[in-house]
C-alpha cells in the first residue's frame, strides 16, 4: 500500500506539472505591436446600457504592425487586420503595445470571458462573412457584429444591453451577417490579444483555403449588393 500511495502522488505530481507547464506555455505566446489605424471605418454611435446612453466611436478595421513577441501562429505578422472585442478598454493611434495572446472564450480580460457559445458564434461570423477586401460600410458593419455577438445574446443590434443608432449602410450588413449565424455555417480559426489594461483585439488565423473562403465571400457580398440596395 506504501508503494502504490507513493506512486499514486509522484503520478499527481508529474501531473500537476505538466497542466503548469502548459499553461506556462499557453501564457508565454506574446505580440508587441503598433495600432496604426481604423480603416476602411466610419463613426457610430452605441449603447452598452439598453439605449439610455450613447458614445461615439470608430468601429471598422483595427490595422496594426507587427514589432515583436514570439507568437508564431499566424494571422499576426507584419501588417495586419484585428477586431475589437472590448468596448470598456481602449487603444491610442501610433502607440505600442504588448499583448499576451488568448483563446476567444477567455476574451475580453479582465471579465471573465465571453464563454463558449459565443465564441462558437464568432467564429461562425469569420468563417462565413470575413474578407480582406472589405469596404467602409462592410467594414464597420462586420465590427458592429463582433461587438453584438460578444455583448448580447439575442443578436439584434436594436435591442438588448448593446445598441446601434444612426449607423446606415453598416448596421444593414451586420443585421444580415447577423441574422445568418445558426451554428450551421463554416468557421474561422481565431486568437485574441489579450490585455489587463487594453482594448483586447480578436484576429483571424488563417489557413491554405482562407484565400479562397475570402474571394467567394465577396462575390456573395457583391451579388447580395446587386440584389438589395442599402441607404
């Protein structure tokens, strides 16, 4: 019986280290980076209190350069395209940052996450809707859907604790993006920069056919224009 509980401990012990390990691991991947800009974008106006207040801001895409860390899982290298999946923190144009880099389900720090399912929806969004050749109106109206997915749970950008008022042609793409996440659609890889003190960004990790996925996502797109002609 000796030999068994002290086999038992050494087994628990080896155990335990290796989860430390692990998440050693999974915290040690981090990205130095630059926010040059918000572009293609346009200003809009929400709510995180049911509508009883607004703010203005820029939603679009988050461009950065990449100038350092050991993440090396894609998606983040030299220039690249992020989308903000927190409304309390904030970023500054022309400022370097660190980020430590995170699952979407523990996103945005220092709450505790956003949880599985929609994280499940976010990538779903990605993995149907997301192009690299995105306007100011599709670009600003995918941001306006990442932040409903992440903030409300009835995806309507009309009710609920997050609100849009006034935002055109980018509040009918994301109410049309919206309206397709069903947990049947194709998904997208993602990765979160994370931050205790900064606005946590959400990046897609691309794979061999994200090229091909983002050409036919914008011939849906096109034709879909073609068919409805937003304000």
């Amino acid at each position: 019986m000796k030999n068994n509980r002290t086999t038992s401990a050494s087994l628990s012990l080896a155990a335990t280290a290796i989860v430390g390990i692990s998440a050693a691991s999974a915290q040690a991947d981090l990205i130095e980076a630059r926010f040059d800009s918000v572009s293609p974008g346009r200003n809009i106006e929400f709510s995180t209190n049911d509508g009883h207040s607004y703010q203005t801001t820029v939603a679009g895409n988050f461009n950065w350069t990449r100038l350092g860390g050991d993440y090396d899982g894609g998606g983040a290298e030299g220039q690249y395209v992020t989308y903000c999946v927190d409304l309390v923190q904030h970023v500054s144009y022309g400022a370097e940052y660190e980020f430590n880099v995170i699952e979407p389900t523990e996103a945005p720090w220092p709450t505790s996450g956003m949880g599985d399912d929609r994280a499940d929806r976010l990538a779903e969004l990605f993995g149907r809707h997301w192009s690299s050749g995105f306007g100011q109106d599709e670009a600003a109206g995918f941001q306006l859907a990442v932040w409903e997915i992440v903030n409300d749970d009835d995806l309507d950008l009309a009710d609920g604790d997050f609100r849009i008022r006034d935002a055109g042609s980018a509040q009918d793409w994301a109410n049309l993006w919206l309206a397709s996440i069903d947990g049947t659609g194709p998904t997208a890889d993602l990765a979160v920069m994370g931050s205790n003190s900064r606005q946590d960004q959400v990046f897609m990790i691309p794979t061999p056919a994200s090229g091909m996925l983002a050409g036919v996502g914008m011939w849906l797109l096109a034709g879909r224009t073609r068919k409805r002609k937003f304000p």
